[in-house]
C-alpha cells in the first residue's frame, strides 16, 4: 500500500479540501477532458458553454464553505496549489461581470454565468459519494456535447465517476501502479515490518517515498510543507477582524497570542502553558483556513490545524527540536494517515468530524510520540488513544461555515494528541485497543451515522446554536 506524505499534505487554500479544494481541481480536469480528452467530437462543432451542478453535502454546505467560488476559479485555470488567495476574489469579480470564462493558460473562452450555469441542486444526490458534482459542455445551439462526474472524496483528493468505481472494485484508495519496499495497508503489518526490519516508522516510509523520488527531492518536499504551515500559523497570529461568511465570528488567535506572550515575559507560573500556545496554534491555522487563506490539508483543511500546533509545540517547548525531526514526524503521521484513509475515511461527508479532527490528531499524536523517541508500538498506541477519543464526532458545521465548532476543535484536537503522545511514550507500547479496531470503529460509526450529522448542517449545532 502507497499513500504519499504529499498526498496526505497537499498546500492549497481554504475553506475546506473536499468543499473548496476538490471541486477546484475537478473544474480543471473538467477544462483539461474539454480540450484533450478523447470523447466523441462532431465535425465542426466546439463547446462554446460550461454548466456546472453540486450535490449531496456540495450543495448544502457549498456556499459557506466557498464551494461555487472554488468551481469558478477552476474553470478560470486556478489550481489550489498556484492560486493567489488575495486575488481570488479579483478573479471571480471579473468572470461574474463578463459571463466568460478564459482559463489562466490556455487559448479557448467560454461562456460561463455562475448565477445560471452553476446550480446548487439539494434534491439530486449522486450516488457515488456525498461530495458529487457534474459538468457540462455544450455548443452554440446549447445541445449537451460532454458531461463529466467527479467526486471530491476528502483531503482534496478528487476520482471520476469511473475511477471512484474501480477503487470500490478493488477496495483499495491507494496510488496506483506505485509499488514499495514497506508495503504496509494496516497498523498490524505496519509493526510486523517494522519489527523484521529494525527500522522506525519514519525510516519505512521514508524508503517508500525514495523509491519515487530522490532523498533531496523528498526533504525539500517536506521542507515546503512545513515552511507552508509554520507561514499559516504566523499569518494567523498576526490578523484580526471578522472572518468572511456572515456568522460575524470574530479571530481571537492575535489577541490571545498577545496575552500569552505578556505572561510568557513576566515569567509568571502558568501550568497550563503548554495547552494555551498548542490552542492558539490550531486556531491560528484554522481562522486563516477559513477565511480562505494558504493552508496545508493534514489531512483536509477542516483539521488543518491540529498536526501543525503540535510540530510548533514540538519546536517551542523541547529543545532536541531540529529539521531533521520535524520531517520524520511528518512522514510519521504520514503513515498513519495512510492507513486510515485506507481503511475508513478522513472525509466529514462520510464519517463526520471523527475522521477530519480525529484523524488529525491521531496523526500529530504519532508524529510527536516518533521525536520524542517512541518506538513503533508506542508510536501506534499514540495514534489510537487520540482516534478512540474522537470517535463518534460529528460533522455539524453551522451555515456551513468553518468556523463554529471547527476552530476550537482542533485546537482541542491538538492537546488530545500532546495528551495522546505522553500517555503512549510512558508505557512499553503495549495496550488493550489496537489502532485498527478504532480504525475500524470510525468506518462502521460514519456508516451508522445520520446523514444530517455529516457536513450537511442539518444537524447538531448547525441547527442548535441558532435557537439558543
């Protein structure tokens, strides 16, 4: 099994990886299937119109999570990694005013009117998952030539209808044709090889990823990653105001990390310091994350906070802190990271907050248990004390937005994998729940979980708040 560090940590923008992101990057495979892909073209005949349609959780919480924005910058050429947040808004403007599309990069122009040809359509779920949208690319006689289902599954990953048939055929959400030394699809073979071989959890994956890439091509890879959440967080810290959306909810990263550093200055005694800076780290990312700020997914936008708190607690409070350590413990959870996309979800849509929050802490957990000089089984035990303790979590966004409860979550998020690390490194490794049975437990909750709890705001808070 192969899941890259760099599909886990994608660098895009916010609000969300499988609202924002995803339907960002189908729009531009849609523009790419337009213009080279092979369906049947009639003679003389060219698309002149682009339509686009969001269903399922797309179409409920789409606005608040900037859903149709994203679809316009994708037919305008944009990708999650290359566009310039502070321009985004510029860019949507213009085509809003011209009905025309004319994709960054390319010689083709379409019509386009994102009042008419983009459709929020709640009453037509697809099938395939609840992150569904379509396209459509029609003449100058508006007949239909071309139309293209895509699914954004989660963490900015984005299948066609057929591929998303073909990964349900095969049970299998990994890389494909991509094999490796360390093939692990579970926390159980995961320890296996890690015993036969000697080496850490960082070390397997590490391999795995240079049989793909150069050692030098992976650390500046890594490097980036962390450049891009270290920049979020100081972006963070150094905003203010109200965050975009209508909820009026004001940032409180700046002002609360201007109350911490006075009392980190008059040295005064705070036994609880450690959990105010790893708090106000996660909030920091994810006040940028929702107003549509750069971001790195770890493993989406929704929880895009929790794994870099803890790298910044992980550099603040101990002093062995290095570069080197910083990329094992990406590459650490990583690999955990992997085996719960694998094997349950890391999508709201699918399982609720449980696999957004939770998988992210699980991963932080891991990450900082790996530095900190865990070894493999007490590393995995990490991983699952984080999970079980968010199992069940559901995903009830209110007005769809990412702001309420999603901030103060992962910084929650990020003291239970702090919390999760020092249990783990204290004990010998050995413990009472395997990591694949929470694993386990997540995907058989999110089956079992009402619809209205999964990112729909249709339940929990997103309708409870409102009447308090």
């Amino acid at each position: 099994m192969f899941l890259s560090v760099f599909d886990l940590f994608k660098i895009g923008i916010g609000p969300s990886s499988s609202h924002t992101m995803g339907p960002m990057t189908a729009a531009v495979r849609f523009l790419d299937e337009v213009e080279n892909g092979d369906w049947p073209r009639p003679s003389g005949v060219k698309v002149e119109r682009i339509g686009a349609s969001l269903h399922g959780s797309l179409a409920y919480t789409g606005i608040g999570h900037g859903t149709d924005r994203a679809v316009v910058l994708g037919l305008a050429g944009q990708t999650p990694q290359t566009v310039d947040p502070d321009k985004a808004d510029e860019i949507v403007a213009e085509i809003t005013a011209s009905k025309q599309i004319r994709p960054q990069g390319r010689s083709s122009s379409y019509r386009f009117d994102p009042a008419k040809d983009l459709v929020l359509d709640k009453k037509t779920p697809l099938t395939g998952h609840a992150n569904g949208m379509a396209f459509y690319a029609y003449d100058s006689a508006d007949r239909l030539l071309l139309k293209r289902i895509y699914y954004s599954i989660g963490g900015g990953f984005v299948v066609s209808e057929e591929e998303l048939q073909r990964m349900k055929t095969k049970g299998s959400v990994t890389t494909e044709g991509k094999k490796v030394p360390h093939p692990f699809k579970n926390a159980v073979e995961m320890l296996k090889m890690a015993e036969k071989s000697g080496l850490s959890i960082a070390e397997m994956k590490r391999i795995n990823e240079e049989t793909h890439m150069s050692r030098e091509k992976l650390d500046a890879g890594l490097d980036a990653v962390w450049d891009a959440m270290r920049g979020c967080i100081d972006r963070g810290l150094s905003q203010e105001g109200i965050m975009p959306g209508g909820l009026k909810v004001r940032r409180r990263a700046r002002q609360l990390h201007d109350k911490l550093q006075e009392q980190w200055q008059q040295n005064r005694p705070n036994p609880l310091l450690a959990n105010d800076w790893l708090s106000i780290y996660a909030m920091a990312v994810n006040e940028e994350n929702a107003a549509g700020g750069r971001v790195v997914t770890a493993p989406t936008n929704g929880a895009a906070g929790v794994v870099p708190a803890v790298m910044r607690y992980w550099l603040h409070f101990h002093p062995e802190a290095d570069q080197a350590s910083i990329r094992d413990f990406l590459l650490t959870a990583a690999a955990i990271g992997g085996i719960i996309k694998s094997n349950a979800s890391i999508s709201g849509a699918e399982v609720g907050c449980q696999g957004e929050v939770g998988s992210a802490s699980a991963m932080a957990a891991a990450g900082l248990c790996a530095v900190m000089g865990g070894n493999p089984e007490q590393v995995e035990n990490a991983a699952e004390i984080a999970l079980e303790h968010h199992l069940g979590m559901t995903c009830d966004p209110v007005a769809g937005l990412v702001q309420v409860p999603c901030i103060e979550r992962n910084a929650l998020g990020a003291v239970k994998a702090v919390t999760a690390a020092s249990l783990a490194i204290k004990g010998d490794g050995k413990h009472f729940v395997p990591l694949d049975a929470a694993i386990e437990t997540m995907r058989q909750t999110g089956l079992d979980m009402n619809e209205k709890y999964k990112e729909t705001s249709l339940g929990g808070l997103a309708v409870n708040v409102v009447e308090c």
